[in-house]
C-alpha cells in the first residue's frame, strides 16, 4: 500500500474520492447531499492552496483518504467564490430532497467563518477507509503520514471534530492515534461533539 498526496493534476480522481466516501459514510449529511457535491467539495481541496487529500492506493485503487486544511475558514470561502454555479446547483438539488439540509449546509458555513482560533493549526477535515479495509491499519498509516507532512514550527497542532455520542470506535481510532480530548461542545443541531487535537513536537 502506497500513502501519498494527491496532486492538483488528478481531479479527475474526485469521483473515486467520492464514491469511497459515499461507501465509508453510508446515510451520514455529506454522502445525502449526493455524489456531485462530494465532487465539488473533493475537487475544490485539491485546487486550494492551503489544502489537500492524501490517499492511500492498494493497486491503484484508493482505499483511504484524509482532507485537510491549513486554513479551513478561509478554504469554505474559496469553494464558495471559485465554485459558486456548481456549489449553489448541488445545493439546490440537495434542498429539493431533504429541505432541513439547507439549515445545516447553511451553519456550516457560518461556523466555519465564525472559527477563531489562537494559532495556526492544520484541521482533519475528513478520514475515511474503504469498509474492506477498515481495521488494517489503513487510517493510522494516513494520520501518520499527515503528522510527518506538517510543518511543526509553523503550525502548532492538528485538529478534527467528531460525535461523541454512539461513536466509540471512531473515539477510540483517534486516541489510539495520539489525539487528546481538548473540548466537548453542543452542535447547532444540538449534537455532542468532541474535539480532538495531536499537538506537534516544537509545542511540548
Ligand atoms: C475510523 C476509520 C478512519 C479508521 O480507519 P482504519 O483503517 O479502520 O483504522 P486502523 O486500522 O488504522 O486502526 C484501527 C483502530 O481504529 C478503531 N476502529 C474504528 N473503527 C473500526 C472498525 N470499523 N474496525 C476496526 N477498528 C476500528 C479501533 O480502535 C482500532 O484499534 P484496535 O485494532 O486496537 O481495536 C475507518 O474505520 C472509517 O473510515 N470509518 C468510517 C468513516 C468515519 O467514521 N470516519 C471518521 C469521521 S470523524
């Protein structure tokens, strides 16, 4: 298996991100919003300057992934500006199936502008491993792969939100990979989420 970042070149490969995810997050937001948002959500981390995907390739074929931003507020801002026919289509159709998405599509982007944080941190986005893979080691070998990517002098911790609640082995995955419980928090919809960081060497 081969970890490595996705360069800017392979866009064309948005659709392989996207039907992973789709197969790793069955009936989660994202994967409803449908396979052209994820596209665009996919497409616009690679053209990002501050942003990416690693993926981890078994023959060719992905089967992990990790997106991340170094500078997240301002990565949901490009997406809107550089992709805002696409976005605001996907959203429409979105809406037109599930109109309480507008709500939380909406809050996502109000808090991701709304993200103060006292250093420059580098944010988890998203991890997810093909289900014929999970528990082999595939997503520590992807986090690991992150950590040794970012640069420690100029950001001070990796970060990433995830439910607190009926999601023990995700909990776990993060502890076991390092992370440390910073806070707990209620969501706008009123959902415990934890949020985990892994400081960075030159912070100890
Ligand atoms: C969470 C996830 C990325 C972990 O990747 P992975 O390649 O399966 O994890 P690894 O093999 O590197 O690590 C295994 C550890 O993760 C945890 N784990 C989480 N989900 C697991 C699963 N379904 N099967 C096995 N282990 C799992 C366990 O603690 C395990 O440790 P153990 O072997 O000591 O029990 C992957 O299971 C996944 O894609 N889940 C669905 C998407 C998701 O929930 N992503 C996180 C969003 S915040």
């Amino acid at each position: 298996m081969i970890v490595r970042e996705l360069e800017n070149v392979e866009k064309n490969r948005a659709l392989e991100l996207s039907l992973l995810h789709q197969r790793a997050f069955p009936g989660f937001f994202l994967t409803q919003l449908g396979v052209s948002f994820l596209n665009t959500l996919y497409k616009g981390y690679l053209e990002d300057e501050n942003s990416g995907i690693l993926i981890a390739e078994e023959e060719r074929i992905i089967v992990g992934l990790i997106a991340y931003s170094k500078d997240y507020p301002k990565f949901f801002k490009n997406l809107i500006k550089h992709r805002i026919i696409q976005f605001a289509w996907c959203s429409f159709i979105a809406f037109l199936h599930h109109p309480s998405f507008a709500k939380r599509l909406l809050m996502a982007f109000k808090k991701s502008d709304s993200v103060v944080k006292d250093k420059d941190y580098v944010e988890l986005a998203s991890i997810c491993v093909d289900p014929a893979f999970k528990g082999r080691g595939v997503g520590s070998e992807l986090i690991d792969y992150l950590k040794n990517m970012v640069n420690n002098s100029k950001y001070a911790y990796i970060s990433l939100e995830t439910d607190a609640v009926g999601n023990d082995a995700v909990n776990k995955f993060y502890i076991k990979n390092g992370f440390t419980l910073e806070k707990q928090y209620l969501s706008s919809e009123e959902r415990k989420m934890n949020e985990y960081r892994f400081y960075l060497l030159d912070e100890k």
